[in-house]
C-alpha cells in the first residue's frame, strides 16, 4: 500500500508518496523561508495563506513524481498539530476534502510522531529505541515503545536548540533559518575562543537549557563591537563554532545520561536523533561517539528527512493505518499537542 502524507505545520509546505516497504517515491519540500526573510521570523498568517495557496501544487508534484494517480493511493495522512494552527487548519482541510473527493480514509499524524518515528522509515528500527528529537520548537529525550507509546525522559526547560540556532543567526546578520548558517559559518570558526555556559550539564536528570547561552553570546558580540566598533568575519565564524560546540556539548553530554536511564528502563541500547537540528554534523559526529562508547546503535536520518518533510508524516499514518487506526471529518487540528500524551486518535474537538 501506498500512503500519501501532508504536511503544514510551519514554513515549509510538503507532500510525500511512502510505501509499507518503506519506500520513499517522492517527497517535494516548499520552503517559505524567502517569504519570511523579511520579517526576522515566521509569520502565521502569511503561512497559512502560502500553504493554502501551494498543498494542491505540492500534492501533484508528490504524485506525479512518483508516478502514481491519486486513485492508486491507500490512505491521507497530514499533520494535524502541534504548530501554528493557521498552517495546520490549510493542511487538515485540504486533505479532508482530498481524502473525501477520492473516498480515501483520512489519518491525522501528530507531527513530533512524524520526527520520532523517521528512524523507522529509513533503517527499520524495531521498538523500543531511544529518540532525541531536536527541532526547531522542541528538544526531548523519548523512550519509544511504540506508535503511540512515547515516555519523556527529559528535555528543555526553556529554549529549543534550534530556536536557539535562529536566534544566534538573527544576532549575527545571518539568514533563516539559522541551523544551516550558522554551521556554514562555523566551519571557519574556532570553537575554543569563547567559553559559552553548558548549562545543567553536571546535574543528574535529563533536562537541558538553553537560554542562558542566547545571552552569553549576544554579551560577547557586543563586547566586541563595544571594543571593536564592529565585528570581522572571524569574529562572527568563531561566535557561531564556539555556539555551536556548546550546544553540541549539551546535548551529547545529556545524551550520555539518557541512554543510561533508557537501559535500566527498557533493557535496550539502540539511539536514534531526529528533527531539524539533527541535521547538524557536528552534533551527530558528537552523538555518534558517545553511543559508540556506551555500546548503543546509532541511528540519524537523511539531512532532507530530519527537516519537515512529507514522508515522516506519511510513514507516522502508515504505522497508525496499519493498526487499524483512521479518522474521519471531525478531525480537529490541534496548535499543542504533547507527544507523551498521544494516547488515541484525536477525535472532535482538539486541545
Ligand atoms: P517542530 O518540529 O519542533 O515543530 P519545526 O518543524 O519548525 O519545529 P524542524 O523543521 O524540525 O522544526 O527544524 C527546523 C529547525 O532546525 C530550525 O530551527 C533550524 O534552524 C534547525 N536546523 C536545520 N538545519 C540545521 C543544522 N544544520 N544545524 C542546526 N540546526 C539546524
Ligand atoms: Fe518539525
């Protein structure tokens, strides 16, 4: 069977054709990112108009590349939250009206389910693993057991890293979204110059901050344009490599604690990291040396499916699709959504 998947949660407007076998057909990816440029953020109402305006394109595309008729599809999934509700409304209508006009059955798709459960999709991970999932709104460690089984070992207590990667890039002039930039610039950095806070990294737990360091480097780049009257190229390369291996530093120093509490949980040592930041190779390089060492299997997606994409929210419907789980047109669309909370299909009202 093959599941087309919808997704329109942020700024990025995306449709995928996936198959049971685990096969991605296609997976088109509209990025908004230019017409936010202008505005230092995402602005809602000019997402959900731009996903309004392009699911049809994106969803032709989906099918045409991988060359099958809407017919020959088994079932819609989209995304039906957390996120900017305006987005996820576009996405939730437009696949009610497609699952309806084609007779399909419809299948809402908790979007952290989408990261979490990518691992699945492109290595076949069985249950339980160990998830850190790492995007731009969220940051958690996930013991996953299941589709809809998810235990939350700990996480951020304030920022996520990628917000914070948005924001490092906004204070140094770089453009968004900031993960990507700021790594680009950091690769002509020396992550040593300056010493940014590693928050909560010696306290036991799981939890992890990241505000703290937001304004550590927003003192440091103006203490240098206070002494300087500017800052030079290097001065911005090393503001992003010394940010970067912080949060780096963080999270892998977190990760360590979190695969020991997974084992004694579980009995399991399989990691996996998913979202956005987990495109960042600095970090994955970071993780993949601490679960070598712990003796835990590492596993992290493709580059392309960490961001937003189609294809983890097709995957997440299949794994509900086969247990015989749909939806129907009370499908509500949800702005919070916990993950540790998805217990059953969403049904009726949301929130
Ligand atoms: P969420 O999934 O929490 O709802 P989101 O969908 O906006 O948030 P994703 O698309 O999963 O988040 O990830 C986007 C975030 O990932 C952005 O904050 C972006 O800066 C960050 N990001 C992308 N690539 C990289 C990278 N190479 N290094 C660090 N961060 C990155
Ligand atoms: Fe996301």
């Amino acid at each position: 069977p093959l599941i087309l998947g919808l997704e329109s949660s942020c700024d990025d407007t995306a449709a995928a054709v996936v198959s049971a076998e685990r096969e991605v057909l296609s997976s088109r990816v509209f990025s908004q990112a230019d017409l936010h440029a202008d505005f230092g953020g995402v602005v809602p109402e000019i997402a959900a108009r731009a996903h309004a305006e392009r699911l049809d394109i994106v969803v032709e595309q989906a099918l045409a590349e991988a060359g099958v008729t809407l017919a020959e599809i088994e079932a819609v999934a989209v995304t039906a939250g957390p996120g900017l509700i305006g987005g996820v409304l576009s996405g939730v209508m437009f696949a009610k009206g497609l699952a309806a006009g084609a007779g399909k059955p419809l299948i809402g798709v908790n979007h952290l389910a989408g990261h979490a459960l990518t691992p699945r999709l492109t290595d076949g991970l069985e249950f339980p693993y160990l998830m850190l999932l790492v995007s731009g709104g969220h940051c958690q460690f996930l013991a996953v057991a299941g589709p809809e089984e998810f235990t939350r070992l700990g996480g951020t207590i304030d920022d996520a890293p990628g917000e914070a990667f948005d924001k490092t890039a906004k204070l140094l002039g770089l453009p968004q979204p900031g993960g990507p930039a700021v790594e680009q610039e950091a690769t002509q950095g020396d992550p040593t110059r300056f010493d940014f806070p590693r928050p909560l990294i010696d306290r036991p737990g799981c939890d992890m901050s990241f505000s703290g360091l937001k304004t550590a480097l927003r003192r440091a780049r103006d203490q240098i344009i206070t002494e300087k009257g500017g800052l030079t190229l290097q001065d911005r390369a090393d503001l992003c490599a010394s940010f970067q291996a912080a949060v780096a530093d963080v999270l892998t120093g977190k990760t360590r604690r979190a695969m020991t509490a997974f084992t004694e949980s579980h009995g399991a040592t399989t990691i996996a990291v998913a979202g956005g930041v987990a495109a960042n190779r600095t970090l994955r390089a970071g993780l993949e040396a601490a679960a070598t060492e712990a003796g835990f299997a590492f596993t992290a997606p493709p580059l392309a499916l960490c961001t937003d994409n189609g294809a983890m929210i097709a995957w997440a419907g299949w794994e509900r699709y086969r247990l015989g789980q749909t939806d129907d047109m009370t499908l509500a669309a949800r702005p919070r959504w916990p993950l540790d909370t998805t217990a059953a299909p969403m049904l009726g009202s949301g929130r």
